[in-house]
C-alpha cells in the first residue's frame, strides 16, 4: 500500500537534512508503529507524506498504490487517501467545524469524481461517527478545534479520519496529552476502522498507545532512517531497553 | 516671516467657483447658510487635505483628486436604479438617495414605523429648527477636517431620520445611495438620524454604484443617540467604479449608559477614506467601531478614527480586519483620546491585515492619547500573510489550495462580522464577503490552469 524508497528529505529553506534514506513499507490491513526518540525525524516523516510544503525531498520516492505522491498537492494526496491526524490540531477560528466537514468531504469526493452529499446524509454520518467518539453536537457548532482540550482536539481528529475514511491513516503522536480515558477512546475509534484494505502508521515515543492499538510491525527509526523491525514485541523490548543503542547504530 | 500662499490646485480652484455659483441656490436658512460659509472659508485656508497632514498622511486627497467633477444636480433615476433597489430585497424601511439627492418617490415612506419620522434633508435645511447646526457640526474633533469643511459647504441633500423616545423598531431602516453612474459627478450628502432616549434601532447604510461612470463621493452621516438608546450602523460600501473616491464621514455623539456600533464591509469600491468621529456624550457607554475591508487592484481603504472619552466610564472596542490583495492599500489610524476628567475608561482597538502578495501594502497607526490616570486602555496592529500552518491543515483534509485560503480569509474576516446583532445583515455581509473571495479563488484557479 505504502512504499517509500530511499528518502532523503532537508528543511526547505535550511541545510538541515532530517531523512537520510529511509525505506518503509506498509502493507493494506496492516498496523505500523514507529517508535523512535526526539529529533529522529518521526513528525518530518509524517509531514513529508502528507504534503507539507516546508521540506525539500532531495532523494527517493513514496508510493501510495504504486502511484508517486511526491508530485502531488497535500490536497490530491488527501483525495487519493492519505490522512495525516496531526499532533497539534490547528485551530481555525471563524469556521464552524459542520462547516469544515462538509467542505472536507466533499472536496475529496469531487477530486473522486463523485457526487456530492446530501444535507442529511451529511449529518446523518457525522452524528453516528461523533457519538462513537463521544463528541457532543455542541462542539461540533463551535469553531474548528478552538477552545477544545487537547484530548477533543485528537478526538475530532479521529472523527475527521472516520468520516473521511482514508485507506492510509498517519497518526502523529495521536496519545500526547491524552489522559486514559481519552487514550482509550481514541484507540477504540482507531480499532473499529481496522480493515483489510487500510494501512496505519503509527508514530509515537511510548509503548502506552501500543497496549491499545496493537500494531503488526514496530519500526525503530533513528537519525533519519528506520535502524531496526520487528513485530509487537520490539516496542516491549525498546520500552526496557531504551533507544539509546540505536541512536548509536545509525 | 515669510508668508507662504499655497498654489491651488486645479481642483481647488474648480471647488472655489462651483462653490460660488451654488451658494445661493444650496438649501438652507441663514445659520446654515453661515455654516456653509464657514466650512468654505476653512476649506480654503487648508485646502484639500494632503499627506503632510498627519491624520491624511497615507491619502493625499490633493494628488488623488486631480480634478473636480461636475456638481451633481437631480437624482437621476435610470432603469440600473431601480433594478438594484430591487435585487437588494431588503425588509423594513428603505430610503433611498439617488446621486445624494433624497428620492421619495422610491422610498417607503407610506409604511414608516411608529415613532419615525423621515424627511429630505433639503428639506430639514430649511426648516427653522435652532439645533440645526448642533446638529451638523458633530463632535468637536471633527471641526479642523477640511473634507468634511468641503461637505458642510456643499451638502446638496440626504435623509434625516428622526426616531421617537422609547421606539424600539423590529426590522432595520435602510439608507440607500446610489449613484446612477450615467456620468461623472462629485455628489455631496448628509444624513442625519436622530435617535431619542431609550430608542433601539439598526441603520443600514449602503452605498453603491449602478453605472459605469466613476464618481467623486463625499458623504456624511450624522447620529445623535439618546441616553440608554441602543443603535447600531450597518454600513456596506460596493459595487463602486474603480477610479471612483469616496470620502465617508461618520459623526456620531453618544449619550449616557448607551450603545452605539458601527461596522462597515468595504469592497471593490475604488478609493475610500472612512472617517469616524465620535464623543462620548454620557458616562456608561458602550461604542463599538468595527469593519472588513477587502481590497485588490489598486484599490485604496483608509479607515481613520477618532474615539473622544469626554465623560468617565466609557468602554470603546475597535476591530478591523483588512485583506489586501494585487497593489491594493490598506490604511488603519485609530486614535483614543481619554480626557483627564475620563476616569476608568475601558478601551481597546485592533486592527488585523493580512497581506496576499508582494505588491499589497497596509499602513497601521494605532495612537492613545491618554490624559486621565485610571484607564484601561490598549491596542494591536498586525500585519501578516495567511498561516500556512492552517493552510496545510485545510489542504491535508483534501481541500484544494484556492478553496482552503478561501476559507481561511473568510475565517479571518469573520470575526468581525459576529458583532453585528442581526442575523440577516450578517448574512447579507457574508454574502458579499464569499462572493469577493468566490471571484479572487476562481481567478486562482484559472491561472493555475
């Protein structure tokens, strides 16, 4: 599903190289975790395949179904699949989220070439997707993500990802801020879209989130490159271990 | 010492001789024929206002205004007039101004509310009322303006609005001026709205333009508001010619334990210097100046105020927010004035641009002027591009460039926009804003193309 080669990515307007080749795959119905420390260049990764503009990909490319994204505005990769749930949420003051939700999902149905919804249908869908997550109506009426906790910021998060329903999800560090509860409630909104045909990477510092989402491979990715995978098992290991013997390694 | 004569320009001169051919035919009885006189010989002695005057510093009226169009005579109501006054579809009292002069004829005056009286202002000039030139002169700060000299001199005709103690009116009044555009002319109108003790009210304020003529406008709109009277002006300015000029005064004097908001939408409407004067006539009142200017091509928006705190206890909010686009200007002079009498005064001003591309240029000036000692008063000017931290959010959910800015510059101006109590003039000005960031997104796209 998700193949990237070789990447080699610097900050646009800085001599600063943060990817230094990295290879990756993730598989349809497949959970990836990256674990890795600060400054390895997790958060870069997730900006990099999303479309962020402030970095300069100088090797390498990313496939998303075989098909080369790198060409392509943060918005065509949106519609082709790719779902960024950010660590910080931005917040749009002025527009009310219904508004933003619908504009979302009808902006990728267009690019889809499909029709687009219906009024009811519309809420119809945000309304069950919302009470899964128990998120009230009220917040959906308030401006994007302003004034929302951070633990309702990764909730609409969430929400947006089940509505739009992407069939390669990008969580970024989805469980800083979280308390438990909110933690749980964002994991299980994660586990019900668990499908054959949808891939998720995974990143975050701590094994927490991992005893929730329970991912098939762990990555451990390190000055820019993934240094070591496994299985389940490795995010137990590094929990002991540290990432210190990797940093070394790469 | 030398005494300097300034050269008068060209269209100064033009201003001089119409000046002396209408005098005898403008409306008005003797005090307002010395008030006329007056404001002319001050007019004269300063000229048309220029950039080295510091609250005219960012419009040079005198380079902009290289000539002096015609007078304008009778309203000409042309067919454009009445299909505008028709697409506008407003509810409540509509009047209407058709190149400044009152056109009852396309007014509803039949169905005026209880406790509103309406008459030319003509006609209010010749009347023997004796707080006329109270009336007209407006807040003392506005006295040394010598655009505004130029309208008292000039001032042809518009509306007085006079609304009873303790009316409260459920639908808006409208002020419609349009100017027929059929050929270039300078207009000169005033409006007055006079609103007693305990009165709440809306004044919609719409100026626009229905033929391709350019225009040079210099209108003034007059509020007294009563103690405990709740008023609120709505102003939009559109649909003007690109090298039309429009000087826009509002003079307002507020009474005591009152509220009192302005906001104006200025887009695509050439050249505007807004100037609002406005007192503080009684303590415990609230005033709120506020407004959303959108401008492209070489469009020019100078907002210029002056909030006078004469009495204790006033609170005064401003929010502007300015989007500049192509080589457009942006101009924002605010200034607060707290008189040493003025104790707890509670003020605070904003002015917000954002710049769209290289050739757009904002001015921000912020000033307080703070004589008393227990005041709370502060202000912030920012000048910045859209956040690209938001854009990317947007464009991450699969909202395409043009759109995603769009809806960012619409969250931008907003903001503004939520003051304003009622709901269908809220949406009539979010209309006008979408379809202002419709038309820059869809020229987006075709040159992406």
């Amino acid at each position: 599903m998700l193949e990237i080669k070789n990447l080699v990515v610097k900050i646009a307007d800085e001599d600063k190289q943060i990817l230094n080749g990295l290879n990756l795959t993730v598989n349809a119905g497949e959970v990836a975790a990256i674990m890795g420390p600060n400054g390895s260049g997790k958060s870069t990764l997730s900006y990099v395949i999303a479309g962020k503009e402030d970095y300069e990909v100088l090797d390498g490319e990313i496939l998303l179904n075989g098909e080369n994204v790198l060409e392509m505005e943060a918005d065509a990769r949106a519609a082709a699949g790719i779902f960024l749930a950010f660590q910080y949420p931005l917040e749009i003051p002025g527009v009310a989220t219904m508004t933003f939700l619908k504009a979302a999902m009808n902006a990728q149905r267009r690019a889809r070439g499909e029709a687009e919804l219906l009024t009811p249908d519309f809420i119809k869908q945000v309304n069950a997707a919302a009470d899964k997550l128990s998120i009230n109506r009220d917040m959906l009426r308030r401006p994007l993500n302003v004034g929302f906790s951070g633990g309702e910021k990764k909730r609409m998060e969430i929400l947006q990802m089940a509505l739009l329903a992407p069939s390669m999800c990008i969580l970024d560090e989805t469980d800083s801020g979280l308390d438990i509860d909110a933690l749980r409630i964002v994991a299980d909104g994660v586990n019900a879209l668990r499908d054959k045909n949808r891939g998720f990477l995974v990143i975050t510092h701590y094994q927490r989130l991992l005893d929730h989402i329970i991912p098939d491979t762990v990555h451990v990715m390190a000055k820019g490159r993934i240094v070591k995978s496994g299985g389940k098992e490795l995010a137990l290991e590094l929990e002991k271990s540290g990432y210190a013997a990797y940093a070394e390694a790469a | 010492m030398a005494i300097v004569t300034p050269l008068k320009t060209a269209a100064e001169q033009v201003l001089a001789q119409q000046f002396a051919n209408v005098k005898a035919e403008l409306p008005g009885g003797g005090a307002v024929r010395k008030l006329r006189e007056d404001a002319f010989a001050g007019f004269e002695a300063k000229g048309l206002p220029h950039r080295r005057l510091e609250s005219w510093r960012y419009t040079d009226l005198r380079m902009i205004l290289r000539e002096a169009k015609p007078l304008a005579g009778s309203a000409a109501v042309t067919p454009a007039v009445r299909e505008r006054l028709a697409a506008l579809k407003l509810d409540g009292t509509r009047l209407v101004l058709v190149d400044g002069a009152f056109a009852a004829e396309l007014s509803t005056l039949e169905a005026l509310p209880e406790g509103v009286s309406v008459n030319g202002l003509a006609d209010a000039l010749v009347s023997q009322r004796d707080d006329l030139t109270r009336i007209l002169s407006g807040p003392s700060v506005s006295a040394d303006d010598s655009g505004l000299m130029l309208n008292t001199a000039l001032m042809r005709d518009g509306v007085m609005v006079e609304i009873a103690e303790g009316t409260e009116l459920d639908a808006p009044i409208a002020i419609v001026s349009l100017t027929s555009g059929s050929e270039e002319r300078a207009i000169f109108s005033r409006s007055v709205v006079l609103a007693g003790k305990g009165v709440k009210a809306t004044i919609v304020d719409i100026n626009e333009s229905v033929g391709p003529a350019a225009a040079q406008i210099n209108n003034a709109i007059v509020f007294e508001t009563g103690d405990e009277s709740e008023v609120q002006h709505v102003r939009i300015v559109t649909r003007q010619q690109p090298e039309s000029v429009q000087v826009l005064s509002l003079l307002a004097t507020v009474g005591a334990q009152a509220k009192f908001d302005s906001f104006a939408l200025v887009c695509k409407a050439g050249t505007v210097r807004q100037q609002n004067f406005v007192r503080y006539a009684g303590e415990h009142t609230e005033i709120g100046l506020r407004g959303v200017n959108l401008l492209g091509g070489t469009e020019h928006c100078d907002v210029t105020l002056v909030m006078d705190h004469e009495v204790p206890h006033g609170t005064s909010r401003e929010l502007y927010k300015t989007i500049v686009g192509g080589e457009g200007t942006g101009v924002f002079q605010g200034k607060v004035i707290v008189r040493p009498q003025a104790q707890k005064v509670d003020g605070s001003m904003k002015s917000n641009a954002l710049l769209l591309n290289d050739g757009a240029t904002m001015f921000n000036k912020p000033e307080l002027e703070i004589f008393a000692d227990d005041v709370v008063c502060g202000h912030g000017a920012t000048v910045a591009q859209i956040d690209g931290e938001q854009l990317f959010y947007l464009m991450a959910r699969g909202l395409p460039r043009p759109q995603a800015e769009a809806l960012v510059l619409q969250a931008f101006a907003g903001e503004a926009v939520e003051f304003v109590a009622e709901e269908s003039l809220r949406e009539l000005i979010m209309s006008e804003i979408e379809a202002w960031l419709g038309e820059r997104r869809d020229s987006a796209v075709v040159s992406a193309i």
